[in-house]
C-alpha cells in the first residue's frame, strides 16, 4: 500500500525563472465520489504530494513556485475541502495545504505538459479512517525536517566560540504568517525586528547573534531549537506579536516555561502561536515525546531557574526603557521553543497586533528599539 505519494520531475532549465501558478488553471472541487486538485503552472517543477493525519491534510509541495495572486477562497468548489493555504516554505519550495473534511487517499498524482505551462493534478478517492491513518506520514527525507540554511562550519565556529551566543528566534515565517492585523504580519514584523536586535547584538564587545531565519520562510519548531545547539546558543530568545479576541489588551510580556502545568488560558496562547506547524503541514506525531523528554531533561538542568532569572531581568530592563508592558509581564507557557534543557529561552511578545495602539508601536523603529535595547542591555549583564 502506497504511504505517499512523491514526485520529481525535471527540465533542463526548470530552476531558470520563477514558476508561477495560475489562478484561473487552479482549483479544488468535489467530483462524484473524489476530490480533484489541480495547480496550473507556468513551467514543469520538482514536486512532492503526501497526506497528514491529526488534522487531516494533503500536502503539497513545489519548487520555485509563487502563489502570488491567487485567493484560498476562489480556489474551493464542494465539501470535500474544507479549507486551502499556501506560502513559502523554505528556500526555494512553496507548499499547498489542503484541510480534508473526510478521509481521502490519494489515487492518482501526476504532471503533464500542456500549451501554458504544466498541470499538476491530484485525484483523492473516499477511504476509511482506518486506512487513512495507515498510509498518511510525511515522505522519509531527514533533510526537510531541519532547515536553517546555515553554514556548517560557521556554526561550528560559533559552538567554539568564548562569546555569549543569544539565537534570535523570530517568530512564524513562510506559509505561517502568523498574526495579521492592519495589514502587518507578525512573521514580517518579527523578521524586522529581529534584524534590528541582531544588528545591536554584534555591536556589543563579547556577543554574537544568529537568526534562526533571516528570509520570510517556514522553520519548524523543532528546527529552531536545533539550530540553537548547533551554534551552542548561551541564550535563545523567541519573538512573537500575538493577536487577541479582545482589542483591549495590550503591552509586552515575557515567557518562559512553566513550573507546573500552566494555566487554561496560557495553553490557548500557545496553541495560537503553534499552529503554525500544523498549518504548513508538519507531521507532529512525535512531538509530545520530544516536549515530554525535554521537559524532563530541564528537570535535572538548571536552565530553567536561569531562564526564569533573566525573563524577571527583561521586564526590569523593558521597564526601563519605558516599553508599555502588560498587566501581567511575567507568564508561563509550555512552548515548544522554550523546552530545550541545555540553554535558558525566553518568548517575548512584543505586544498585541490586535491592539491598534500596540500595533501603530511596534510599525515605528523606535518602538521596536525600546524593546531591542532592553534585551541588549539584559545581554550585556549577562556576558560580563
């Protein structure tokens, strides 16, 4: 029984030019007992179509494409779909989600040629729950798993270093904007921000920062910690902009993980913040063992009374440089960012996009420079 389905196809000249993907040749719609997606491109590329479980999704990924123009709710006809996105996954390729709203397997997945480029069409046919479950999984390739695009022998020498190592971790990225409000995007302002703090990182004697991305791409949570060992991190530091039901709330809060088991409404926090790996379609089947093994690392480290000493110097410091902070600036969440035991982490949210005051704060340099200076100054102690 097929598992999934994978497919690389290739041109001589396919990596020459950006592939595009034309909405008027694309679409997602029910046949008689089927699902039928098709993405019309511009030229022949690399590909790969797989399905995920929990939530139950197909997944689609093309090289060099841009989805550009084309609008998730144009592109749905029938119930079988139940919801589609897209966007930048890692350098280079661009994924498809599709939300199955019943257990569907895929039959059929090809690309032809055609007079305006190459059809790539998937047939799903109707299965069990059973079977679905069976044959979903991501397709066997480690290398997908940990995508940093980061130089090997650069991280080795950071490793090695005697600096302070701080990982910025800006938060979301690729297909996983993350929050949007007033026409910001918490990846892209992180992602801004985050080079703001990097630049007066290095400008600091004895310090040195690293970006777990420095493009708008997706990088799985896994990954950035990953990354983070890689480079021997002394300080890993996660920056989000989250948005609420309620306009009302606003101000800086920092986050580290919790001593016991955390409030209702701090898990309802991090599920907003993590959805993102189930959006661009990472398979989670493992992540509960990864959190529950680092969880019981911390136990016997000494990370997490250290991380917690330096959040309570953030809010001091953030106080400082008058960032406006929240009413309550110190909150635990089980993030998967925060679980590593062999480094101290901390998740700071900038503020709220949802608060139109938070939100016009954080768009202006200034704003973002009374955050980043109080995390450099926090640094400073820390690296004497």
């Amino acid at each position: 029984m097929i598992r999934w389905a994978l497919a690389f196809l290739f041109t001589a000249n396919f990596a020459a030019a950006q592939v595009s993907i034309d909405p008027d040749r694309t679409s997602v719609s029910d046949g008689w007992w089927t699902l039928e997606v098709i993405v019309g491109l511009n030229q022949i590329t690399p590909y790969r179509v797989f399905t995920l479980a929990e939530p139950r999704r197909l997944v689609i990924d093309i090289e060099g494409a841009s989805f550009a123009g084309l609008d998730a709710t144009e592109l749905l006809s029938g119930d079988r779909a139940a919801d589609v996105r897209f966007g930048a996954l890692r350098p280079g390729w661009s994924r498809m989600v599709v939300d199955l709203a019943e257990p569907l397997i895929v039959a059929e997945a090809g690309m032809v040629s055609v007079p305006e480029g190459a059809d790539l069409t998937i047939l799903l046919d109707q299965t069990s729950p059973e079977v679905f479950a069976a044959t979903a999984g991501a397709p066997p390739d480690p290398g997908w798993d940990v995508v940093t695009g980061f130089d090997p022998k650069v991280a080795q020498e950071l490793a090695q270093s005697e600096d302070f190592v701080v990982v910025i971790d800006p938060g979301h990225g690729g297909i996983d904007a993350g929050a949007v409000r007033g026409g910001i995007k918490e990846a892209d302002l992180m992602l801004l921000m985050g080079a703001e703090l990097a630049v007066m990182l290095n400008a600091q004697e004895g310090v040195q920062s690293v970006m777990t991305r420095d493009i708008d791409t997706f990088v799985p949570l896994s990954a950035r910690l990953t990354f983070a060992r890689e480079v021997g991190a002394d300080l890993f530091i996660s920056l989000h902009a989250d948005a609420l039901e309620e306009d009302a709330v606003r101000g800086a809060t920092i986050y580290t993980l919790p001593t016991g088991g955390g409030t209702a409404a701090a898990q309802r926090h991090v599920e907003r913040h993590e959805r993102g790996d189930l959006l661009a379609g990472v398979d989670l089947n493992n992540a509960d063992d990864r959190i529950a093994t680092a969880l019981m690392d911390l136990a016997r480290a000494e990370t997490g009374p250290e991380a917690r000493r330096i959040a309570d110097a953030l809010v001091a410091s953030m106080q400082a440089q008058g960032v406006l902070m929240n009413n309550t600036p110190r909150r635990e969440g089980l993030f998967a960012v925060l679980t590593a035991a062999d480094f101290p982490s901390v998740l700071v949210e900038a503020g709220f996009l949802s608060n139109a005051e938070d939100r016009a704060v954080l768009a202006t340099a200034e704003g973002r420079a009374r955050i980043a200076r109080a995390i450099r100054d926090t640094v400073v102690l820390l690296a004497r």
